[in-house]
C-alpha cells in the first residue's frame, strides 16, 4: 500500500487541461497575387483599373490584390449574363442543368478542405466552423436545389414556372461561400443566370468559386463574379438588365436597395438585420440550453444574422443559468481562426471591431455589468473577448441594436406572456429559441414570437430543406427549401 501512495504522489492528477495548438496547414490554398473579374468565363481586367487588398483578419496580413468593378465592368457582366440567358441556359432541358448543379457539388466536397482553409484565412472564422458547417452546407445546397431542376412543374403544380433573367446578388462577408451557395444554386436550378458581388473584405473564396465553375464546366456567362465595394453593388441593384436582386448585410443597405428598385419591376428579395431572443424556461435542461446559448451568440464571433444576442432567463433558474454560463465562457478558446482548438475567432475587419467596442461602451455607461472570461487575445489582428451583460433594460442600446459581434445581453421574465412582450420588442425579426420540456409550451412560443425562424431546444440549426427568412427589418422572402425557388422564377397561370 505504501508503495502505491508513493508511486500517487509522484504522479499528481492535473488541476487543468491545456490545448497544444493543432494547426491547419495553409499549403493546400494556392492564391494569384492579383485578381480581375471572372465575366463570360474569363477573367478580365477591370476598366475601373482599381484595385484593393484583401487581408486576413488574424494578422492584418494582405493575402491578394482583388479588383473594384466600376459601372463598365458591371455592365459587362450583366451583359454577358444576359447573352448566356438567351443563348441557351434557359433552354437547356432541366435535366441537363442538374447535371452542373450535381458537379458543383461534388466538387465542393473534393476541395472542401482548400476552401475551408480560404474561408478562416479570408474571414477569421474558426477552421472547425468552416470545416464541420460551412463547406458541408454549402455542398448540400447544390445537391438540393439540383434535385429540384427537373422537377419545377411538381414543385409548383398548375403555375408554369419560367426563369426570370438574370440575377443580380449581393452576399455579406460573415458567411461568403455559404451565402453565395443559397443564392447561386436555387438561381441557376430555376433557369436563370447570376452575376455575384461578394463583400470587399471576404471576395477570395468566392474567386475561388470560380475555378470550381471551369471544373464542372459550366456554360460562359451563366455566373459572373464581380468584387468590389457598395459601388459596385450599386450598379448593379440600379442596372436595367438585372431581373431580379438578392441581398443579405445590413438593414441600412437593404432599405436603400428596396428604394432603388421601387417601380422598376424587379423582384427582389431580402435577408437583413436581427436581434434574436433566446427565451429560457425553469423547465429547460439548462447544461443543454448552456450550450445553445454559447452556440446561439459566439459562433462565428457573433457574425450571425440570426445570432441569439438577447438572452431571456426566467428568474427562478437565473442565477443557475448565469453561473453556468459563465463556467462555460471560461472554457472558450479565442485565437488563431487556423487552428482546430479554437473556439472564436478573429473579428472580420477592424470597422466591425470598432462598432462592437462602440456599442460595449455605450452598454457600460448606460449601467449594464458585464462579464469577460480571462482570455490573452493575439497581439496583431483584429480580436474581441467573449462577452456577457447583465442587469440589461430593454432601453439600452445593446438591447435594441445589431452589435454583431460576441457580446451577449441577459435580461429576465417571470411569465410566457412577458417573454413574448420583450422578445417582441425589437424593430427585427429574423430568429428566435426556446427552451424547454413542454411541446404545447414551444407551439404556443412558436405562434406568438415574431420571427421567421424558431428553434426548439436547440440553436443555429440549418438545412438546404428548411426557409430561411425573417419579418419586419429583418427584411422578407425566403431562401432554402421550396420557398427559396419561388423568387428565380415567373409563373403563367
């Protein structure tokens, strides 16, 4: 006996567990140092002759040179789209359009990893996210919406359904290669052809995209891709050739662009802003819900839409909640986006870091605690802690505004009627969770929170299969799902 408590006290059990670091290789992502514009199935040189630096948030460091389209190049664009469109997209059977959709996808799944490491390069999210959702996403989307090619006059039964034209959309840069995917797939299942501008600060893996295009050989024209900044994206929303605009960033832009097109007969969909609640009941599995909320606000650094930034507590279990909580915020690992151990990654640009300050300070002088794990944020790049306020008045700015980055807001309610009242009082409403035991308690949730989205007991869920969209400044239309068909085609009825 002696000799084993001898041999126990030589070998002490560890007070903590440390992550080594586990590095993704970025050998496997080969950039050119200088990109145009892919238009007609070419790259081209920009006539606006600008250009800009794309930089990777982790350290500020310029991974390539990516062009500014101007009004000539947005017109070129559209006009090859066009040419594409008339010129034997449109009347390629559906069949032999799922056939390319098929081939993306596959694609995709064969370089998923170069794209997952483009994607954290470019944006700063987590390889682990870019890995495990993203590309897998991505890739599904195109298996589903090329499932559907052929078989619009079942999907729409009695309608007809015809493509619209060409396509203008424009993507954010939280989610660049997934975003592009919703759009591009159920546009080009309809019939349709596309001319993409992704946002200045994550175009790479959308230029990327395009070889996977040369790879499925995709006819000339039928996707273009233009980078640059709200320039570009303005001539595009305001071009005559376009038929249809699809917008996902901010509600600011998404109002100017419903201005824009007022009268001129485009359709026009849009993804925008939101606020999400997150409503805990004393009924919940609180470790479970521990686990939605962490994913609900700090994945992707709260660079979500649909981010679950307002966290309502029913006051019994609040202080459990809150303890919890903050035990688990003490375990995220903040660092490299490149590394497999991270939790939450760098912020995406420093204007976005700059606002997420701004709106931690203005939470700070109107009289919320907040709470931030100790964490040793990276010395260069762009970084913000995880954070968490609490003793939040709806008033407060950081209840009201989209903060959009990872700070977390926890308010509390003692009835179904009061959490209803102030999850309702925002101006967005794109998404919503509920958490809790009774199934008749989530439908009667369901039906009265204004939110195109609801989760029960879980959060961030998605599906190709499954609408996405919100109400009121969270914009409106649908991508995903049969819903997400409908705006890329006309119907005669």
């Amino acid at each position: 006996m002696a000799e084993v408590e001898k041999r126990q006290d030589r070998s002490p059990v560890p007070s903590a567990f440390e992550y080594a670091t586990a590095p993704e290789s970025r050998d496997i992502v080969r950039l050119e140092d200088r990109y145009g514009l892919f238009v007609g199935g070419e790259w081209v040189e920009p006539r606006s002759e600008e250009f800009a630096p794309s930089v990777a948030p982790r350290d500020e460091e310029p991974l390539a040179e990516v062009a500014y389209a101007g009004a000539e190049d947005v017109d070129l664009a559209v006009g090859a789209a066009r040419d594409a469109f008339a010129n034997g997209w449109s009347d390629l059977a559906p069949s032999e359009r799922a056939k390319y959709l098929f081939r993306v996808a596959r694609i995709l799944q064969e370089r998923s990893r170069e794209f997952a490491v483009l994607e954290s390069l470019d944006g700063g999210k987590p390889i682990r996210e870019s890995r495990d959702v993203d590309l897998p996403l991505s890739a599904a989307h195109f298996f589903y919406y090329a499932g559907w090619a052929d078989k619009l006059e079942y999907a729409f039964p009695n309608r007809r359904p015809r493509p619209i034209g060409v396509a203008g959309q424009i993507i954010p840069w939280n989610f660049p290669l997934l975003m592009l995917s919703w759009k591009i797939a159920p546009a080009l299942a309809a019939g349709n052809t596309v001319v993409l501008k992704p946002a200045e600060s994550t175009p790479l893996t959308a230029l990327l995209f395009a070889d996977v295009l040369r790879q499925a050989e995709l006819p000339a024209g039928v996707v273009n891709i233009v980078t640059g900044d709200g320039r570009a994206g303005a001539e595009l929303v305001s071009h005559s050739g376009v038929d249809k605009i699809a917008f996902t960033g901010s509600t600011e832009v998404g109002k100017e662009i419903m201005r824009a097109v007022a009268g001129s007969g485009k359709k026009l969909t849009l993804e925008l802003g939101g606020k999400a609640a997150n409503v805990i009941f004393d009924d919940a599995p609180l470790d479970q819900a521990v686990e939605g909320i962490i994913n609900g606000i700090y994945f992707n650094q709260g660079h979500v839409c649909c981010a679950g930034s307002r966290l309502f507590v029913q006051e019994s279990v609040y202080e459990e909640v809150l303890a919890k909580l903050k035990r688990r915020m003490g375990t995220l690992r903040v660092g490299d986006p490149l590394d497999k151990n991270t939790d939450v990654g760098a912020i995406n640009s420093r204007e976005q870091l700059d606002r997420i300050k701004e709106l931690v300070a203005s939470g700070k002088e109107e009289g919320a605690e907040v709470y931030q794990p100790p964490c040793r944020l990276p010395e260069k790049g762009w970084w913000f802690p995880p954070t968490v306020f609490t003793n939040v008045a709806q008033s407060y700015r950081i209840a009201q505004e989209e903060i959009f980055g990872p700070v977390l807001s926890v308010l509390t309610f003692r009835t179904p009627d009061e959490a209803v009242e102030k999850a309702n009082n925002t101006p967005y409403g794109l998404s919503a969770g509920v958490w809790t035991e009774k199934g008749s308690r989530i439908l009667s949730m369901a039906q009265r929170l204004k939110a195109g989205v609801i989760w029960a007991n879980t959060y961030n869920r998605f599906d190709p299969t499954s609408p996405f969209g919100g109400y009121k400044e969270s914009g409106f239309g649908r991508e995903g799902g049969l819903h997400g068909l409908a705006p890329y085609l006309t119907f005669d009825e």
